[in-house]
C-alpha cells in the first residue's frame, strides 16, 4: 500500500513560511500613497502564492487518493491470480471461491469514480486536475470530411437542460483547427469537449455520469449533404471500452480460468502504469510547492522558461533528445490542433 504523504498545508499558514520577504513599514509611510504599492504588490504575491500552494495541495489529496484506491485493486487482482494459477493445477474448478472473488473484485471496480473522486477514469487513465471523462465517438463525423467537400450547418440537440440547438459550419475548405473550435463553443454549455486523437478522428468527451443521458438525446439535423435535412435524427454514441472488464472474466472450467487468467495480468500491468502516472503527477505537484515556497508566481514562471530553454538550445545528442522526448510524447500535428482550438 501507498505511504501516505506528509501533510503539506501546515507550510501554508504564513507568509514567512512561504519564502515571502516582507518589509517593515513606517507609520508614516501610509500617507503616501507611492509607500503603498510595495504593501500592495506583496500582498498580491502572498495571495498567488497561497492560492496556487493550495490547488497543488488539493491535487495531491486527490492523487493520494486515487493511488490508495490503485493500490487496492493490484492487491485484490494479485490475490486472485494466485487462486486463478492454483485453481489451473486442481483436478477441478471451485467455481464458487473463484466467482466470489471475481464478484468482489467488479465491486470494487465498479466504485471507482466514488472512490477516487472522479480523478481515474474507466481507461485507467488519471486526471489530476479535473474530473474523470468518457470519451466517445459519433459514426459520421470524421475531421477529414467535415473540413472539406460541400458547405453544411449542423445543428446539434442534445437534451441537456437549459440548451438549446448549437449549429456548426463545416465544408467549403474550413480548417481542422476552425472545425475544432466551432465544435468545442457549440458543445462547451452541454459539458462536451472536443479533440482529435493521434491519428486524427475526431473524438467527444463528457462526464462520466452525464454520458447515459446523452445516448438517448443526442441528434442532429443536417442540410441533406453529410446528415438529413428536417426532422433532427439520433445519433449513436460508441463509447470507449473500458481497461478493465470483470463482467467477461468466467470461471467455470480450466479453459475459462486460463483465459481469465491472462486478462487478470494485462489488468495488473495496466494497473501498474497507471500508478507510475500518479505517482509522477504528484512529483511534480511536490516540486511546484517547493519552489512556490522559495519564489513568487513570477520568478517561478521565469526560472520554469529559463531551464527549458537552456535545456532545449543545448547540443543535439542523443541525451538531449532523451531528455526532451518525454515532454513532447503525444503531441501530434492533431494534438496540436486540438490544444488551439481551446482558445
């Protein structure tokens, strides 16, 4: 199980605590107004500084949280291989045990996004600072088509209250990034966000709780080239299949348990990347804190410049790649885009 971290917020408690130099100020200096403006500049800083200590510290209660639970699974999931190996050399099966334990195992499973607070989604994927999503696509509309071919408004319904219809020009040559933004401003007051994956498809994102709702009241009316004109016709969502499956893991002969078997290791390895993520996460958070602790907002923004830049121009050797590559992992010419269509 995870150590759990120190508390962090007792460094918050005052100003000297966080590397704040403050000056003494003469009773007569509060009549003039210019002697102000240093009370005033550190008062801002103090401000910056407790507010942005005080999210990091939030994310790491968040990231603590969502190891425990990570944690909890590898060991509920370890337990069960070993009676999944044990069961395959047996003459027969006990179905039961093992069915309680795949049993119990789904539970736990299944209390993921109250367990972690939303922050580790069913891809075994962990958002630090926003709530876990569900991410789907919707058969028919592929960046490629809606950026070129025919000009079309399409205009989305979907359901949520206190919308209304959202309209989106697509065709005549208009830019994946434009398609993009036009797609994130209709669908932001619904809770959906917009991107493109590596390879380009377009992608939509939501709530986990609010994608239910959404697969029976999602339509769309088209202008008869890529979708109908008239009456708004229903789309169909295609989720994203979840990392882990418990619900498909049989038990009932040594045929079943081999096979469960091996999708039990492939969900301890998946399990073990997702731990190095937030594990990774919460480093960082750490070493924001320890800096914001030593330097304002400013002189902390142009010391993170400062390093990466000199890091960056130094000699192009494999080192330095190795260096570099990791920050640049997954940003694609549609990463990209999809970054600036959140402008």
């Amino acid at each position: 199980m995870a150590v759990p971290l120190p508390r962090l917020d007792s460094s918050l408690k005052s100003g000297s605590s966080l590397g704040i130099n403050s000056r003494p100020v003469s009773a007569a200096a509060p009549a003039a107004s210019g002697a102000l403006a240093p009370v005033r500049e550190q008062k801002g800083e103090r401000l910056g500084v407790w507010r942005y200590s005080t999210q990091l510290n939030e994310q790491l209660t968040a990231g603590q949280r969502a190891l425990d639970y990570v944690d909890e699974l590898s060991d509920q999931l370890t337990s069960l291989k070993l009676k999944l190996s044990q069961e395959l050399g047996q003459r027969r099966v006990d179905a039961g045990d093992l069915g309680a334990k795949v049993a119990g195992f789904s539970a736990l499973w299944a209390d993921r996004s109250q367990r972690t607070g939303g922050s580790v989604d069913g891809r075994l994927k962990f958002h630090l600072a926003q709530d876990a999503k569900e991410v789907f696509r919707i058969r028919g509309l592929e960046l490629e088509s809606l950026s070129s071919g025919q000009a079309e408004m399409l205009t989305f319904y979907t359901g949520v209250r206190g919308t209304g219809p959202a309209s989106v020009a697509v065709g005549s040559e208009v830019s994946s990034e434009n398609v993009l933004r036009q797609f994130n401003r209709a669908l932001a007051p619904s809770g959906i966000r917009t991107e493109a994956d590596q390879s380009g498809a377009l992608t939509f994102s939501v709530a986990e709780d609010a994608l239910a709702p959404l697969q029976n009241k999602l339509a769309i009316r088209g202008g008869g080239i890529r979708f109908p004109a008239g009456q708004a016709n229903r789309l169909k969502i295609e989720s994203e299949a979840v990392a882990i499956s418990p619900n498909s893991w049989a038990v009932d002969d040594h045929a079943s348990v081999r096979q469960s078997l091996q999708k039990v290791v492939i969900a301890l390895e998946q399990l073990e990347q997702t731990r190095a993520a937030i594990s990774s996460a919460m480093g960082e958070a750490k070493l924001a804190i320890e800096q914001l602790s030593t330097m304002n907002e400013s002189q902390w923004a142009q010391s993170f410049v400062g390093d990466f830049n000199a890091r960056f121009n130094q000699s192009s050797d494999y080192r330095f790649f190795s260096d570099i590559a990791p920050a640049l992992m997954g940003m694609s010419r549609y990463r990209v885009l999809s970054l600036l269509a959140l402008r």
